[in-house]
C-alpha cells in the first residue's frame, strides 16, 4: 500500500487518503450521486458510471478472441482466463467437494445445496417412483 490511510470510525486501511472521504460517506449514509433513471444512488462517481451501464447496455470491453463483451474489466478478465486461457478458479465445497470456478458461485451452491436460503431442494426421492409407476 502506497501511504496507507485508516478510518477513525471504523478502522479500515485505505490505499490513499483521497479515497478516505468516500468512505467516511458511508458512516453518515451520504450517498450524492444520483442515478437519473432509478431511485439507486452511490457514493463514489465512477460507481454510477458502472451502474449507468445496465440502463444504456454499454459493454466497453470487447472480448478480442469471440464476439462477447462485457460492462465491467472484472467481468471480461475472468471470462478471458477461463474461456480462453483454460485458468481456472478452484473453489471446492467445504461439504460434498464440488469444484467451483468462482468464489461466488461456490457461495450460491452452499446456500442452495447445503444451506436454508437459496432455491428450494427438489426431492428426488419421488422421481425413480414416479418414473416406475408411469411405465406400468
């Protein structure tokens, strides 16, 4: 970290001072920039700037190996790593072992698998039943 700056209130360490201003922001719930399309509104410009993003359907990052594109730099880099230079993440469940690419999606597959939010288990108990029944 470049002069490491940290909040008084709450003790996190920002990279630069400037950044500490936004931050203290979200101590007082002050967010000024505003969207002109929905009631969401940000604390930091470049912020909206991506937000506005999913109004307009701008996708400013180009995939330069297939037609796709992306609204945020975050978004392309882990497409182009997984899509096109075959790196992968490598999550695995801490429950049944399951091998996600994402840390995001391993955290929806412990809520939707292991967890009580998420998407309602399907009980599969029924299915081979069912298919015996409808065969006789």
């Amino acid at each position: 970290m470049q002069n490491p700056t940290m909040c008084d209130q709450c003790g996190v360490t920002l990279r630069y001072a400037s950044m500490l201003l936004y931050h203290k922001r979200s101590h007082l719930a002050v967010k000024p920039f505003a969207c002109p399309h929905c009631p969401k509104t940000f604390v930091m410009p470049y912020l909206l700037k991506w937000h506005m993003r999913s109004h307009t359907g701008e996708k400013p990052h180009q995939c330069p190996e297939c037609p796709l594109a992306f609204a945020l730099k975050a978004n392309f880099n882990r497409h182009y790593d997984t899509a096109h230079r075959g790196i992968r993440g490598f999550f695995p469940c801490p429950v049944c072992g399951r091998i996600s690419t994402t840390k995001g999606s391993m955290q929806l597959h412990l809520r939707a698998v292991h967890g009580d939010a998420g998407w309602p288990k399907r009980d599969r108990s029924k299915r081979k039943t069912k298919l015996l029944e409808d065969k006789e």
